[in-house]
C-alpha cells in the first residue's frame, strides 16, 4: 500500500479520538499544537486527558453516531474489535481514519514531526522503524537549529571576506565552518579547482573567477577589486579556494589587499592537495627512518622548480614540467630508480595514481593531466622497504 504525504488544513474541522488510554493521550498531544477541535470517546479516560481542557470529552462506549460531522477519526481503543469497528463505519461515512493497531490498514497514518521557528518537517517511515524514524527526526532537528542559529548570525558578518580553503575537490573534505560560512554567504567566489555542481546546496549567488574554460586569466588585481567592491556593498562575502588558502593560494595576497582598504578578513583552512594526495594515494609524507622532512615547492612557470632539500619533496602544478623536474633530480645525482608518485585528482572518483621513478619519467616522456601533485621520495616505496627491513630481522 503506498500513502501520499500530504499536509492537511485541520481549523474548523472536527477531529474524533475513539479510546481513552495512553496511545490516545499521545494522539491528542500531537494534534492539539494544530486544532483543539477534538472529541474523545471512551467508556474510562485517562486522567491526564480528563485534564486537558479545550477538548470535548464523552464518557461512553463507542457508537458510530459519534462519528457525525467528524473530518478524521482515530481509532486508539484497546480494543482491536473497537477499532476494526471504527475504521469499518469511517469507511462507510466517507471518513478518513487512521487505527493506531494496525496502521498499514488505515486510511492514513500520522508522520514524525520536528519543528523549529521556522520550519515544520514531517517523516514518513515505508518500514514502520519507529526508532529510525525518532533517531532521523532528532537529527533533522539538531540539523535545522543549526542552520536558524547561523543565519540570524549573518547580519554580523556583513562586510567581510572569508578565505576558505575548499579541499582537494571532494566536497566532503571542507572544515565544518567553511561549510557553515557557505551555507551563509551572500555571494561566493570561485575558482577552477573545485565543481561549480557542489555548491548548487548553497542560494549565495556564485561567480566564477577562475582562469581556465577558455576565459582569460582573472588577473590577480582585478579579483582583489572584486572582492572589495562585494564586501563594500555590504555583503557576506566567501571567496573560496582550492585547498589551503595559503598554500600556493594566494591566499595573503588577498588578504593584504584587502585588509589594507579596510576590510575584515578571515581565513579559514583547507585540506591541502599535498596533504590530500598523500592520504588518497598512501604515501606517507613522513615515516620515521625513511623521511624526516617534508617540503612543498611549486613545478609551475620555466625553471622556477627547484630541487627541495628535504627527505621528501611534494611538487604542486607540475604537469607540464615533471620530465625536467625529474631530469634536475637526475643531474643532482639522485639514483636513476628515485621514486616518484604522481597523484591526479586526489580525492576525486577520478583520482590516478602512478608510481614510478625519474628514470622512467625522463626515458617514457609521459604527459599527465594537470592537476597533479608530484611526491618525490623513498616514502613512496615506504611498504617494499618496510618488507624488505621485517625480511632482514628474521
Ligand atoms: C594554484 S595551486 C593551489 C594549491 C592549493 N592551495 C592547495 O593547498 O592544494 C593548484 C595546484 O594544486 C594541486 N591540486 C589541487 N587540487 C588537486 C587535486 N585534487 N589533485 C591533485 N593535485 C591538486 C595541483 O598541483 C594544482 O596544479
């Protein structure tokens, strides 16, 4: 059977409670925040109903005539033979009735409610998981006095610039106060490294700054005024970026700019591709024994690359210039088997994740895809030394 979840208009209208009891008293608790139009029979009612006033109440057994001018009736007798009664003589009257025993027979059933100053939110269960239900129903409410509480916050925010790292690209890597100052915002800037489609949830407008799709560049100055011009206007303004602000971000430039024009600015950190790439591709920045040191450095422009001093070396926007990168390690005297990972899209369902070393980089002259994070080091190969060091102790 398949119930329509819809929401009736009940002012007016006359609702009728058939029982007395503790099922009946939870009805009437549900119902009275909507009407206090109801009528309970029963031949015993249960003193915290005989308290209720508003409502009117009949000491008697069930007969069908109290079913005359009813809008709705609830069975909640004790009795299965009252209610299979009730719900027979409702079907015949053109009402619609719901029996408590057993509510896949009844015309319709009550949902779980949760509500808030603004929002009232109902839950249907198709399995009858009462527990589920009340479980779901606590979250959503959790869930939407969160979200009344930051939006009466917004009016302080006016003005200002949050610099939020995004992450890596999967939206589920975003800090819970980027999430939250997203979901506030008036207005969100962003850029490339991200899917405009995981920002569809938030009703800030979005602009796009970033410097590909065939755009020109965004200059840097031009998205500094942007910025300013929006939190001038008064607005919330979130200026998200790909994963840390201030790591390859340009992240300070904004913020310097800004501040010196007299606006407030807050940076919110991200999860860095380096650190993302690292987790999603299991190579271990650090590995005590193996690398003590972990440096990032940037691949991108002509020979701006150079070789990190440090045990392991994350290169960020190297796509275009690993074999060179590789061929310097190469001419610096490192072994031609050194160890190279190279991890696209971190984090994403498209993620790559190519282990190799420069020798092969320089010999195979392969192309891959930006954006790419390049980690160069024996962690790289972290599980084969390990196995090899537990062979040689035995
Ligand atoms: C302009 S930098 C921004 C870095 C960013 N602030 C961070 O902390 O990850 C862009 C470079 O980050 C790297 N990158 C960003 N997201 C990536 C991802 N999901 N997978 C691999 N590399 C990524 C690439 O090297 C890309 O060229």
């Amino acid at each position: 059977m398949s119930f329509l979840p819809i929401s009736i208009n009940v002012e007016n209208k006359k609702l009728l409670i058939v029982g007395g009891g503790k099922v009946a008293l939870q009805k009437i608790k549900n119902i009275l925040p909507f009407t206090t139009n109801i009528t309970v029979v029963a031949p015993e009612i249960n003193g915290e109903i005989n308290k209720t006033d508003k409502i009117t109440i009949i000491t008697d057994f069930y007969n069908k005539k109290y079913m005359e001018g009813m809008f709705l009736v609830y069975a909640c007798s004790d009795s299965p033979e009252v209610n299979k009664q009730v719900l027979k003589d409702a079907e015949s009257s053109g009402i619609l009735c719901n029996r408590t025993d057993q509510s896949e027979k009844s015309h319709f059933h009550s949902p779980g409610i949760t509500e808030t100053e603004e929002m009232l939110v109902t839950i249907n269960s198709k399995r009858k998981e009462v527990k589920k239900m009340v479980k779901l129903k606590d979250e959503v409410h959790t869930h939407l006095k969160e979200r009344e509480e930051l939006l009466s916050q917004k009016e302080k925010q006016k003005g200002k610039v949050y610099l939020v790292g995004f992450g890596p690209g999967n939206p589920d890597l975003i800090t819970r106060r980027g999430e939250k100052l997203l979901f506030q915002a008036d207005v969100i800037f962003y850029d490339d490294l991200l899917d405009a489609q995981a920002l569809d949830r938030y009703s800030a407008e979005k602009i796009y700054v970033g410097k590909r799709r065939g755009n020109h560049s965004k200059e840097q100055r031009e998205i500094n005024k942007i910025l300013f011009k929006a939190a001038q206007e008064n607005k919330m303004v979130v200026r998200l970026k790909g994963g840390d602000p201030l790591i390859f971000g340009r992240g300070s430039e904004e913020k310097f700019y800004l501040e010196q024009n007299g606006i407030e600015v807050e940076i919110v950190p991200g999860i860095s591709s380096a650190v993302a790439a690292a987790a999603h591709g299991n190579i271990p920045l650090t590995h005590r024994g193996i690398s003590s040191s972990v440096a990032f450095g940037t691949a991108h422009g002509k020979n701006s690359y150079q070789i990190l001093e440090s045990d392991t070396s994350v290169y960020f926007m190297g796509a275009k210039n690993i074999r060179q990168i590789a061929q310097k390690y190469l001419d610096n005297g490192y072994p031609s088997d050194f160890p190279v990972a190279l991890i696209h899209n971190a984090s994403l369902d498209n993620q790559k994740v190519m282990k190799t070393t420069i020798n092969k980089i320089i010999k195979n002259d392969f192309k891959i895809e930006s954006p790419v994070i390049s980690v160069f080091g024996n962690t790289v190969n972290y599980q084969e030394i390990l196995k090899e060091k537990e062979r040689e102790t035995k």
